[in-house]
C-alpha cells in the first residue's frame, strides 16, 4: 500500500467531532471504537489512532537493558492513580444516566 498524502480538509462540528477520510480510516487501520491519542503540539493537534498494528510495534519498548524494574511501592502508587481514574469515569457515566 502506498503512503497517503499528507493533507486532508475536514471540518469540525458544533460537538467538536470530526470525519477522518476513508482513505485514512483504512490506510491506518481505523474501525468503529478505535480511540486516538489526542497530543498538543507546537503545530497543533496531533490524533494518534490506537489499532493492534500500533500496539505490535509498541511492544518492547520499555523493556530495553535501561530500564529499571518498578518498586512495590510506585506499582501501588500507579494503581491507586489508575483507580481513581475509573472512579471519575464511572461517575461522569452514572452521572449523564440519571439526568
């Protein structure tokens, strides 16, 4: 398959959603549910998709002869972080049903 080009023209709705183009959708692998990293940069907003090509070639990488294994201690800490994230999530989700 070739590279796509480079460009596109999309437009955002009221919502802030927006259409990436078919063409992109399968080049990159993009199905229905696929999340996105969405990063600030000094050009503006980069979207990452997250599909299983991106995560075969992420595997590994934290494994490298430099990398320290992680405490007890950062393991809770991570964790407790991780917790509280769903902890939000959940609410905002429960929060939306009840309305």
């Amino acid at each position: 398959m070739s590279e796509p080009p480079r460009q596109h023209t999309v437009r955002f709705t009221t919502k802030g959603q927006v259409v990436i183009p078919a063409r992109l959708r399968e080049y990159f692998q993009i199905e229905s549910g696929t999340e996105a990293i969405v990063e600030e940069t000094a050009d503006g907003i980069l979207l990452r998709p997250i599909t299983a090509k991106s995560i075969r070639q992420a595997r590994g990488i934290g494994r490298g002869a430099t990398s320290k294994p992680i405490t007890p201690a950062e393991r809770a800490k991570l964790k407790a972080a991780e917790r509280a994230l769903e902890d939000a999530k959940y609410a905002r989700l429960t929060q939306r049903r009840s309305r």
